[in-house]
C-alpha cells in the first residue's frame, strides 16, 4: 500500500502549499493541482516499469484500470496529554497541538477515518505566526518572551473534527405588541394581538467534536465560508494533523437544541421589534423540528501555550485568517507598570509642591 503522495517526477514525498494551493515538491521544486495528480506509489512504480515499447496512450489506459489506494495514515498519541492526531505517514511530528510537548509516539493508523467533507486550508504557516505575532502584541500584560521562537514553532496546522448541523425549526407564538405615539404631550398607546408562524433553517451550524478544544474559541475563530466544502480528499492532508472525534452527534445534540432555538428567539423578537414599539409574548410554542449532522475536518492553526501552571491557546481559522485567544498576564509587567505609575505620580508631587512652596516664600 501507499505510504504518502508522491511526485510524479521524481518519487519524493508533495506537501500542501495553503497559500496556492498545490501540492509541492521540496525535491525537484515540480508543483500540482491537488485534483489532477496520481496519487499512488503503485502507479509511480507502473511507469518507472514500464517496457520501453509501450506507448503513452497504454501506459494511461493502465492507469485508469488500476484501482488507487488512499496511503496509510499514521496516529501520534501525545504522552503528556494523551491526546490522538491523524496525518500522512511521512509528515514529521514535533509538538502536540494541545500542550505543546514534544512526546508524541508514532503508530499505525488501525482504525477506520473517514470524514464525509473538509474545507482545506487557505492559510500557510507564515501567514498564521504572522497573525499570532500580532495578535499577541496587542496584549498590554503580554509576558516578556511570549513571543518567541521557541513558542511559535509550535504552531499546529489542524483539521479539526467538527459535526455539521442541518436544522429545521418551527416559529409559533402568539402574544401582545404596543405601538406608541404623542398627540402633544400625551402618549398613545395602541395595543394589538400578533401571531407569529414561520418555518425556519439553517445548514452547516459547526460544533466541534473534540473534547480538548474549548469550544468558545471555536466559535470565535467562526464563520467558515462553506461554500468551499468538498468531499474528504485525503490529498490535502500530507503536512497537516486530523485530529479524530470524540463526541459524536447526539452528545453534541444539547448544544446544537441550544443554537437552533437561539436562532429561533433572534428571529421572532427581530420581527417583533420591526412592528412595534413593546411586546410581550404570552405563549411560544416555537420548537426544532429535524435536525441531522455531517462529518466535516475544517482548518485551523492552533498553538497551546503553558504560563505558570497554565495553559493558554491561540487559534487561527486556517480559511479566513480569523483569531482569537488569550493572552497570559505577566505580573512582572503589572509591577513594573504600578512602580512606573508611582514614579510618575511621585515627579509630578515634588514639583507641586515645589510651586506651592515658592509661591508661600516669595
């Protein structure tokens, strides 16, 4: 079987590119569309074995008859955390995406993995520590060598396991709205009964399904453009982890009720507000319908910090260059800041007083 994606020009082992999109060659510097090329060491070897008589128009009817094998994946288990990453056999391992330690133990894949879609990444490793750069630099109690070299190159590149959330609601309520005007200085109050009843959807509501990832950030790092979802193709992998679910669908079914009747509220008080001036609703029987969910790998840059006994994440939605996390307080900066502060105020005392003083002497 495959153990990665292989040029076809010289055998060595492609590399997503986020930034064009294609798959690289750091070897002979050959450059392909994720779609178009040959994937499989199989049919590399077919070619490089080919007898010197056959015809190019043989060699591609052979190819379109062999069948193409996915290449094996590998799974890094993290000793510090215990945390399980997926990628390509040949992508090199160095710091878990979730503690940022370095014990990651390599084995084979054994288990089956397969998402139903992806958005691959759109954002190089240069591109996120650019953001994370300055992103960080914007925290005023940022600690003195947050960022650093040592830090950022343990940046992540991860396919996060989210559950896509297809969700159909029902808007029924019915109650009282006012509307207000002045004749003068009176106030006129109309009152009118409304009814409210609409059906109501939305596809792709994200939820991630890992456990370690703090939900919150994921949300903060939204929207993702789906527009761009394809089908899983395992070719966008190879320099890149998958990080492997651990909720499935109905653990995350509270979360996405949640979502979904949010919406609901947000569109029946939206309405309201648009008609009058106060409401009140006197009985709401709106209520989620149907809901499903698809499995989909979305991007993400993710870096984990430890401050203190403290972990801290930086995140980067690897589509739309989106960030968030937190930062860490320095206290040694906030002391510097307080001694900084109480030199100022103690210049500023002197020379008051200095001025009052002249000013009683003569």
């Amino acid at each position: 079987m495959a153990d990665t994606i292989k040029c076809p020009n010289c055998g060595s082992n492609l590399t997503l590119n986020a930034d064009t999109q294609k798959l690289d060659c750091p070897n002979c510097g050959s450059s392909f569309d994720p779609a178009a090329i040959a994937v499989t060491v199989d049919e590399l070897e077919a070619k490089q074995s080919a007898s010197a008589g056959q015809t190019q128009t043989q060699q591609q009817a052979q190819a379109q008859q062999e069948p193409q094998e996915m290449p094996e994946q590998t799974e890094f288990v993290c000793n510090a955390c215990g945390a399980k990453l997926v990628t390509d056999a040949h992508t090199a391992a160095t710091f878990c995406a979730f503690c940022g330690s370095p014990a990651l133990v390599g084995k084979r894949l054994t288990e089956q993995f397969q998402p139903q879609y992806m958005i691959p990444f759109k954002y190089s490793r240069s591109s996120a520590e650019a953001a994370f750069i300055k992103w960080a630099g914007k925290g005023k109690w940022t600690p003195f060598g947050f960022v650093s070299k040592k830090n950022v190159e343990k940046m992540t590149g991860l396919y996060v396991p989210f559950w896509l959330f297809n969700i159909n609601a029902t808007i029924d309520a019915h109650g009282t709205g006012d509307k207000i005007h002045y004749r003068g200085d009176d106030e006129i109050v109309e009152t009118f009964s409304f009814d409210r009843n609409a059906k109501l959807s939305w596809t792709h509501v994200p939820l991630d399904g890992e456990t370690r990832i703090d939900d919150a950030l994921m949300e903060a790092i939204e929207p993702f453009d789906f527009d761009a979802l394809i089908p899983y193709d395992y070719r966008y992998l190879p320099g890149f982890y998958a990080d492997r679910y651990d909720q499935s669908p109905q653990d995350l079914a509270g979360r996405a009720t949640k979502r979904g009747m949010d919406g609901i509220d947000k569109a029946l008080k939206g309405s309201l507000k648009g008609t009058f001036d106060r409401f009140s609703i006197k009985q709401n029987l709106s209520k989620i319908d149907t809901m499903e969910a698809n499995y989909a790998l979305l991007p993400v840059w993710f870096l984990s910090y430890k401050y203190r006994n403290k972990y801290y994440y930086f995140a980067m939605n690897g589509q739309t260059g989106e960030v968030a996390g937190q930062i860490p307080v320095s206290p040694v900066k906030k002391m510097m800041f307080f001694f900084i502060v109480l030199g100022i105020l103690a210049v500023i005392t002197r020379f008051v007083l200095g001025l009052i003083m002249r000013g009683f002497w003569g």
